[in-house]
C-alpha cells in the first residue's frame, strides 16, 4: 500500500489564529513544500478573497517537479443549480489539476448548520462533485464531520460519502472535523467501511483531543491511501495533524511512503522555514523537528549516550536534519560536560583535573539564578576563562546609568562606561530608550575602533525571567540573550538583582562571545550555531 501526502498549510493552516499569508509567501511554502515531495498542495478558497485568487493566477508559472496544487470549495449552495454557483465557478477558473470540494456527511449538520433536507443535501454533494468532473478536474471530496457524523446516524454517513464517490470523485476523505475521536474510533469506523464501500479513503484529522497524528496513522492502518495534514500543525482551534511528525512516521514506522533519503533530510529545515514565514516561533518540544526532540539533559542518559547514541533516541536524528543535543545544568555530570565540550571543539583544551571544577561551577551558579540551557556561549567563556592563559578582548572597569523620565516626554537613559582594552583605559558615553540600550550604544562605541566586526552583530532576542516572584521588584532577574552575526547566532546568559546588572552580564558575554575571543584586529572565531546548517538550499 502506498500513502499520498496532501497538505492544506495554506488553507487550514492559515486559519489559524496569527497566521496570515501573503501570495509571495504562500509561493514561497509551495517551493519548499514541492522540494519536500509533498503530493498535493491545497492553496486556499479562489472565490473567498482576491489574495487566493492571485496565488492561483501566480502558481501557474511555479515549475513544480513534483506536486500538484489543488483548489479547495464547497458543494453548491441549496436550490442552485451548480453551474450558477459563484464558488463553484471560481473553482473551475484556477485551472489547478484537482480539486477537493466540503461537503456535509452529518445529517444534524445538514439540517442545523446548512439547514437543508438531508435528501438536498446528497443532490448537492452528487451535483458537485459530478460537475466538476465534467469539467475534467480531478476531485476530492472532504466528508465534513464525517466520524461524528457516522456515530449518530450511520446509514447516512454512508449515503453521502457514497454520493460523492458515485459522481467520480478519486478519494473520499473522512474529517474528524472536531478532533475529538480517538485512535480505536478512527481505525473501526474505517475497517467497517472498506468492508461494504469500494472506495479510496483519506483522513482528516484535527487536534483538539491532541490525538490528530495517531488517528491519521490509525486511519492508515484501516486501509487509508491519503493523509491531510499541516506543517508544524497549524491549523484552526488546536491545529490539524502535523505532517512533521506524520512524514517520518509513515515513511520509518509504517513504510507506507518514500520520500528519499535527501528529501527526509530537509524536514527540519521546512519546519523552521515555514515558522518563519508565518512569523510562528518552532516549539522547541516538538517530535523529530524541534530542537529538544534529540535534547538530553539528565546525567545518566548522556552518559548512556555516550556509550550508544540509540539509548534514548528512537532514531538517528540526522535522518530527518536534526542533531543530538547534550543540555548542560545543575543536572548535569562530566559526561555531560564532555560532550558539551567536544561538541563546541573544546575538549581537548580542557585538562581532564579540571572537568570536576567546571561542574561544580556551573552547579554553582545555577544554584544561584543561572540556566545554561540553550546558553552555549556562555558555557564556551565559562570554560575558556578558567584557562590561566585566557586574555579577554575587553574588561569592564565600571558603568553608570542615570534613567530620566518628564511628565508627558518619552524615558531617556544616559550611560556612561570605562573600559580596559589592553593597557588602553576608554572612557564614554551614550544614551539609548533604555538603561540596556544605551549601556549597550555606549560600549560599542568605546570597542568599535578596535573592533569593527562589533558593526555586524545585532541582539535578535531579549527574554527575560523573574526568578523569585514572591520577592517582588526585588526579585532575581535572568536574561537570555540571543544575537547574530550574519548566519550565525549565539545566545549567552546573565542573572542579578537587577534588569540591568542581569543585563550587562549577557550583553558582556554577547560582545566577549562574538569578538571570537581575539584581541583587536583578529578575525572573530564564531564558534556558534549556524542558523543554515538546518535549512534547506535554493
């Protein structure tokens, strides 16, 4: 048996809550999707808004080396006859190879929702699908509410997913259109229809029960040849099934489907890119694409990781253009340690006397607010700077920062700094919209005569954390700091007692971190991640 892949990103995905696409963009997640092997892209409603409209106009002169594009519509509306339907018409005007027409398969829907006869209803699935037919598209036809549908009354279920299949359509999809069937629903009901229905099945998932990527597996289990789903899972409410995690599992657990070894390897890169595009943060947690999904913290794991990399990951992580992470922490031991260090190209700098100090350091300092996690910058000058041969690029012999704020004008900060660069003593100031900010223009503008590649690096995120929220405003802060320097990001970690104490220290260790710990004139020995080791090529 063989499974196509359909994805609706652009269609459900985006009717999610935040996301909104423009034709560019959508063009742009057609490329990658196409790249991937995706077998059919639904592009969205052509007669909902004029942006669809001008995405299939434009998805056209796409030279697509492998997917399709389908256009999505509803059956006709009641008491009209199909070829007057506006929306149906603009169907068969965006001239895409398929097309996948909604249609209710629930007769309390029918009767509440569209509120038709039942019988109407079957005439407008029948007429649909049949006209575009005729009109030689190839057609889909998603049964709407379909699981929901089946449990209360059955026969009708039937009647209308039969309907649809008699007029010609190529796959019936079943729609768990509320998410809220389980695994043992999914698989019975299907196994039940494929006993007295010669159809092809597709299933439609959606995650409210949090059980969207286990009923589509469980459909394909059943006997289902299509599976519908969304990258990363976007979608309306909870989201749909997330085709990041349904890829692998269909291709490694079940062998249902081939994408190619080179293409499973770009899944990562197309989970982050699209998050990027629908400006969407990648959750770190999730399966096989996030960055936690290979992340191991506890001491005993990585230390049987570091014995057999298959201890704790239920597969190579490379195959799907993920890595292994080794997560440094108060829980962390000397193997964790090492391989932290081996993983930045360290151990062999490191004294093995000295690896015993460095836990304890790090278990020190995260008793004490820190969390390293996610920090390797941080973690890299921690290391360096117990080297009794480390010099830094700079010392901080002392700030000043005066906030300043008048009824009705917007909040000034002044900050003035001396630092030690060599045996050079400089003094200087600058302001900024905040106490951080003008720290950090004022620094700068002391370093950036003897270090101009400072120019290139840009704080990309700011996060901060109040540790002890009983304690108030005198609470412990910590900040996370993420910049970037062209391709190549690094994120350090500060906590104190304050915002701008916290502050500074991350700030420091950003400028320290990003100077590639050279003295002046010297090219920056970046050692942080590459936000494109994960992307895909183009």
């Amino acid at each position: 048996m063989s499974v196509t892949l359909y994805d609706t990103t652009l269609r459900d995905g985006c009717q999610q809550e935040g996301i909104s696409l423009t034709v560019g963009e959508k063009l742009r997640v057609v490329r990658l999707l196409d790249a991937l092997g995706i077998d059919v892209i639904e592009g969205g409603w052509p007669s909902a808004n004029p942006k669809d409209r001008s995405f299939f106009a434009r998805v056209r002169e796409l030279p697509l080396m492998h997917s399709e594009i389908s256009a999505f519509g509803a059956t006709r509306k009641a008491s009209t006859h199909v070829e007057d339907d506006p929306q149906v018409r603009a169907l068969v005007e965006a001239e895409t190879p398929v097309v996948t027409v909604v249609g209710k398969s629930c007769r309390q829907q029918a009767e509440r929702v569209l509120r038709v006869h039942p019988d109407e209803n079957l005439r407008m699935i029948d007429d649909t699908v049949r006209y575009l037919v005729e009109q030689n598209r190839r057609v889909i036809f998603d049964a709407e509410h379909f699981f929901d549908g089946y449990r209360y009354d059955a026969g009708y279920a039937v009647e209308a997913i039969t309907a649809a299949w008699e007029a010609g359509c190529e796959t019936v999809t079943l729609c768990d259109t509320n998410g809220g069937n389980s695994p043992w629903d999914i698989y019975a009901t299907i196994v039940a229809l494929r006993g007295i229905l010669p159809i092809s099945v597709g299933i439609h998932a959606h995650n409210d029960g949090d059980m969207a990527v286990a009923n589509s597996l469980s459909a394909v289990r059943a006997g289902a040849t299509q599976v519908q789903g969304t990258i990363n899972g976007y979608g309306e409410r909870c989201g749909n099934a997330n085709l990041c995690s349904l890829i692998p599992a269909l291709q490694l657990k079940l062998h249902v489907i081939d994408l190619g070894g080179e293409r499973l390897k770009t899944l990562r890169a197309v989970a982050e890119t699209v998050g990027r595009i629908a400006h969407q943060e990648l959750p770190s947690d999730l399966p096989y694409v996030g960055d936690s999904a290979f992340a191991h913290k506890g001491g005993i794991h990585v230390h049987a990781l570091d014995r057999w990399p298959m201890s704790y990951q239920h597969i190579d992580p490379s195959i799907v253009g993920n890595r292994t992470r080794v997560v440094v922490s108060e829980q962390s031991g000397r193997t964790n340690l090492k391989w932290k260090l081996k993983e930045l190209g360290l151990l062999s700098d490191v004294d093995p006397s000295r690896l015993e100090k460095l836990v304890a350091k790090i278990k020190e300092l995260e008793g004490n607010g820190y969390q390293f996690e996610g920090a390797d910058a941080s973690i890299e000058l921690l290391v360096r700077r117990a080297s009794a041969d480390y010099e830094p690029p700079f010392r901080l012999e002392g700030f000043h920062v005066l906030v300043r704020h008048d009824t009705g004008q917007s909040m000034v900060a002044d900050a003035s700094v001396r630092m030690a660069v060599d045996a050079h003593l400089i003094h200087t100031a600058d302001d900024g919209n905040g106490p951080v900010n003008a720290l950090d223009r004022a620094v700068r503008k002391a370093l950036l005569p003897m270090y101009p590649q400072l120019a290139e690096m840009e704080l990309s995120d700011y996060r901060v954390r109040i540790l002890d929220g009983d304690a108030g405003t005198g609470a412990r802060i910590r900040v996370l700091l993420t910049t970037t320097s062209g391709e190549i990001s690094w994120t350090t970690v500060g906590c104190g007692t304050s915002i701008v104490e916290a502050s500074w220290i991350a700030l420091a260790d950003a400028l320290e971190y990003g100077l590639g710990l050279h003295r002046r004139g010297s090219e920056p020995e970046m050692v942080g991640v590459k936000e494109t080791a994960c992307k895909q090529t183009s």
